[in-house]
C-alpha cells in the first residue's frame, strides 16, 4: 500500500498527518486502518506525535498550513484541586439529605386520574367476566372467599397432580385409563 499513498504535511502542534491516495480505493482503505497507520508512525518515531490521520481527496495538493494564532498570555490561575461531593461542606450534605427525603409528587391533572379509574374499572370487570366466581349451593357455599380460594387451589393441584401421572404413563408406553372427571377435593386424589 506504501506504494499508492504518498504523505503530504504533518501539523506538528495538531498531531495531524496528510495522506494522499492513488485511487478512491485507496482512500477508503486508508480510512478504515486509520487507527493502525497512527500506531505504526507513532512506534516508528518513538513518540506520540502522531494523532489523527487526514485522507485527503484523489489528487489533491496538501492545503498549505495554517499560522498557529496567537493567544493573549493571560495570569494563569493557581491549580486547584477539583472539588468533588465528599469535600462539600456540612451544610451541603445537610440541604442534600432533606432534598432527598422529600418525597417526589407528581402532578397529575384530574382528567387523567379519572381516566386511569375508568381504565381500572374496566380492567377488573374484564377479570370477573373472565374468571368468574364459582357459584355455591347454599349448603356447599365456603365460610368465606378465602375458603373458596383455598379449594379452587386444591382442586387445580388436584388437576395438575393428575395429567402428571398420565403424561408419565404415556412416555412410560403404559395404557392410560381414561380420566372421566377431575378430583373434586384433594382427599380424593389418588
């Protein structure tokens, strides 16, 4: 490749090197091993002189160099050190701990709070039409919703419990019998 890239002016105060290609080909090579070209001139000179690399156009005269502007000296400030959040002082720690206690409110107008209501609402009916509470005789009605729970409970393990045994029966090559009804209670499971 040295052959088809020729080095046109390196910028000593920017670090900045020239290249121009023989062909767009080249300039797209060049471009993609940008990183490596600025390793291997820097391990060349022994220094880190080299920063970027510049591809310029097929052809193309390396544009002259720019006179490097001259800043105004001004009184340099003494160095200090940075100031980080532990070198605060009291009182920055104190205000920092009672903005952080504060608790966040968010303001929300009305019309999205009946929204979300409506939304709510429409949400749990869906569920109750979905899931509907098993309907009780009077005699077999639980003591309360949480009995009916616990034996809606029962009856799914009961369920479950069951197509286990059949699934292991079936991959065991075992004739199933048939399965005419689930367990109603977990007593009855067998």
């Amino acid at each position: 490749m040295a052959a088809h890239v020729q080095a046109v002016a390196f910028r000593v105060e920017t670090g900045q090197l020239d290249l121009r290609p023989d062909s767009p080909a080249y300039a797209t090579q060049l471009r993609l091993i940008s990183s490596r070209i600025v390793a291997a001139a820097n391990d060349a000179v022994g220094t880190q002189a080299v920063r970027t690399v510049r591809i310029l156009a097929v052809g193309a005269t390396a544009p002259a160099p720019r006179e490097a502007v001259a800043t105004p000296k001004t009184a340099a400030a003494p160095e200090a050190p940075v100031k980080t959040r532990d070198m605060a002082p009291p009182g920055f720690h104190r205000a920092l701990t009672a903005h952080q206690a504060v608790p966040r409110v968010q303001h929300v107008s009305s019309g999205v709070t009946e929204a979300i209501e409506r939304q709510n609402r429409a949400m749990r009916e869906l569920g109750r039409r979905a899931f509907p509470e098993p309907d009780f005789a009077q005699d077999d009605a639980p003591a309360s919703m949480d009995d009916a729970r616990l034996q809606r409970r029962r009856q799914a393990a009961a369920t479950e419990a069951a197509a286990l045994r059949r699934a292991r029966a079936e991959r065991a090559g075992r004739t199933v019998p048939e399965l005419s009804r689930a367990p109603q209670a977990a007593g009855e499971v067998a």
